[in-house]
C-alpha cells in the first residue's frame, strides 16, 4: 500500500489530482488531503504518520511547497517529494530538498501513472530489511537506514542513523541481502547506501551524517557511474 499526502490550497487542482488517481486502478494507494501546509505538518507531528510519497503545490500562501518541504526533511524522512507546479523555472530548485519527480500542471492520469510507477520500484528497491545475528540474537534493520557497513577482519558493523551493530558476517553474505542498485563497495573495508550519499569530495565520500569514507582508486570510477544512475532513477 502506498501512503501518500496530498497539499495543495486549490481545490480545482486537488479534485484534479484525486480525478487522475482514483482512475488508476492498478495501484493499491491509500491517500490524505491538506489544504494548507501547517495543516499537514501539525498532523504529521502529532500522529506521526509515515507517509511514502508527498504531493505538493509548489506555490501556496504561508508556506510554499519548498518551504514546507523541507520542514518535513529535517524530522529525518525519507519519504519522496512530489511537486506539482505550472512554472519550469521551479525545476531546479527542487533538487535542494533532494525530490523524486515533479509534474506540470495540469496533472492527467498519464503523468501520474509514470511518477507512481517510479516510486513503487524505488520503493521496493530500498525497503528491504537486512537480517544478522549477533552473540546469539537476532537483528533485522531496514537496508534503507543503513548508511555503510564497515568489515574489520571476520566482523561487520553495520552503521545507521541512531545506532551501530556488530555481526560475524563475510562479504559475501553482506551481499546477498543487498541491492547493488543502492549499496557500493567504495574500500575493502566500506560498503555504502548510495542513498545516504551526500558528496565525493575529493578521494572521500560525505555520508549524511557527516562521516569521510575513504574511496580507494580503483572503485572510484564505479562510484561516480553508479552514483549517476542512482540520482537518474530518483529524480
């Protein structure tokens, strides 16, 4: 099921948008609608729904579709940005909020059907769990809160937002739960969610959190080709 928020102050639009995904039948979509963008932060924070998928207008009063964002980004999700805008000159700067798509308006059925088809195949690209046991217990993690997996010796730590693991795991078994669409062998020592990439600077790669991997020569061509195909398959 795909959760998706919907904030647009038109009603015109919105009715045209539900019009476009109401006959998209093939899509099990379950969908909320905010008028106003503090509408939606408010509930967001108090429920704390998780949705998959925000569709916004980029222009609405107060708050526009920008703004609000990246109010969204800094309680940390992963969620894909959506934006709906009559205006090209908006494109570019989406990308500052790291977006999925944006459709000009007027919305149809058509550019629809490409957007969501694109992010159920992300989706299902990121949302698998990675599975390890360690002294004795097992461990399941999403493999999209992993930002990198460190091997030292017979030992795998498995690096993510709010805590780190240990497992007894060799590389190849790493492997076989990951998407090598998503993660990248940068070192001998590093694998890396692509996903939580924020630069290559230099011989290093900037994770979110801030951390500098060391990328060794010879993978470093690999990185940037596959990081390149990662960003063309999100945005």
């Amino acid at each position: 099921m795909l959760k998706i928020a919907i904030c647009d102050d038109s009603k015109k639009d919105v009715e045209q948008l539900e019009n476009a995904l109401n006959t998209l039948c093939s899509y099990q979509i379950d969908y909320d609608v905010y008028f106003s963008a503090v509408d939606l932060l408010e509930y967001v924070s108090q429920h704390r729904e998780n949705y998959h998928l925000y569709i916004f207008d980029i222009e609405m009063p107060g708050m526009t579709g920008l703004e609000l964002a990246r109010e969204i980004r800094k309680s940390g999700t992963k969620a894909l940005f959506v934006f709906l805008t009559g205006y090209s000159q908006y494109v570019m700067d989406v990308f500052d909020v790291v977006t999925f798509a944006y459709i000009q308006k007027p919305v149809t059925a058509e550019k629809l059907d490409s957007v969501l088809s694109r992010a159920i195949r992300y989706l299902e690209m990121v949302k698998r769990d990675f599975v390890f046991h360690f002294r004795k217990n097992q461990f399941r993690v999403s493999c999209d809160d992993i930002l990198y997996i460190e091997k030292k010796g017979r030992q795998a730590i498995i690096h993510t937002a709010e805590e780190n693991y240990k497992a007894n795991m060799t590389t190849s078994s790493i492997w076989e739960q990951l998407d090598s669409r998503v993660f990248i062998h940068i070192h001998l020592s590093y694998i890396i969610n692509m996903g939580h990439l924020r630069s290559i600077e230099g011989d290093e790669a900037v994770m979110d959190s801030g951390e500098r991997l060391l990328v060794a020569r010879a993978h470093m061509q690999e990185l940037k080709e596959k990081h390149m195909e990662f960003v063309r398959r999100t945005v």
